[in-house]
C-alpha cells in the first residue's frame, strides 16, 4: 500500500513529495515511488497522476502544492493509503 501522491514513500504527504515529482518530470531523476520503468508505469501513475487523466505531468505536481498550501482538491486517489500492484509498501500498518 502507498499513500497517493508519496513520491518519495514515506507514508506522509509533503512538499518534497511535489519536488520529488518535479524533478521526475523535468530534472533527471528516474527512480519513481514504484522504482524505474519511467512515469508510464501503472503504478508510478497511480501514486503520482494526481487528476486521473492517466498521463503524470506538471499539472500533477501543481495540484499537489495546491492541495498542500491551498486547500485545493486532494489526490484522485485519496488521503489514505491504496494498494499498488507491483509497488513496495509503505504505509505503517
């Protein structure tokens, strides 16, 4: 189980989760919360495609530091922990 929007599965929902995202996205980084196979994977996109439209991009990463600091929408996915196929858990039990 991983939190929706843990990029850095640590089971909490934070700013450097947004970064983590960006830097996914724009900076190099290739290790996503379900390790490699990129953001197409299905469940790198289940942690990260914060509006359900199935495409993981810098809207995801703005709506994420929206819902932080703005009170915007939270993740399609919810506030609490779901199962990811294929993915490490995270989530404290």
């Amino acid at each position: 189980k991983l939190l929706p929007g843990d990029s850095n599965r640590d089971g909490k929902l934070q700013v450097t989760d947004s970064v983590r995202m960006l830097l996914l996205l724009v900076g190099g980084l290739t290790d996503g919360p379900c390790g490699d196979g990129g953001l197409e994977t299905p469940g790198n996109q289940k942690v990260l495609d914060w509006d359900g439209n199935r495409e993981v991009n810098l809207t995801d990463a703005l709506s994420s530091l929206r819902y932080l600091f703005q009170a915007g929408p939270p993740h399609v996915g919810g506030t609490a922990c779901v199962a990811v196929e294929g993915c490490a858990e995270a989530c404290q039990r």
